[in-house]
C-alpha cells in the first residue's frame, strides 16, 4: 500500500468512526468535501463509490455567516433538488 493510499484509508477509518460516534447509521451515505483538492467523495456503507470534481468559494473556508465561505465541519443534507 503506498504511502497516500495508506494516509486515505486511515483518513476514511476515522471519518467513519466520527459518523458512528455521531449516531450515523453504518449504511448512511457519507460526502467528504476535499476543499485543497477541489474534490467530494462519496462514500456509502464504509466505501468509497464516486470521486466529484467540486468548486468550493472563491472566498475561502470559514464558519462566519454571512461570508459566502465554504463551511468546515459535519453537516446533514435537509433538502434535495432535481432527480
């Protein structure tokens, strides 16, 4: 296992227990937002199923409301638009 592989899965392990610690189901659907990437992985029970290519704010990351940044931290999805 090379040495980022090895860094990913010990990343995927802990946001993992995170979830269940937080009372998460073990199939719930999970979305990891990368913003030094610009990537958003998607992950349902405890596997990675599909990497995005994402954008997040031209204003940078942080929790001031308000700002128009992108927001650290968990977060639940309350709504979904289109299919």
């Amino acid at each position: 296992m090379s040495p980022s592989s090895k860094q990913s899965e010990q990343t995927r392990q802990t946001l993992f227990a995170e979830a269940m610690r937080r009372g998460l189901p073990e199939d719930a659907l999970l979305i990891v937002v990368d913003t030094a990437s610009q990537q958003a992985r998607l992950y349902s029970s405890v596997r990675l199923q599909k990497t995005y290519r994402i954008s997040t704010s031209k204003f940078g990351i942080g929790n001031q409301f308000g700002s128009n940044r992108t927001p650290l931290g968990w977060h639940r999805v309350s709504q979904r638009y289109g299919a």
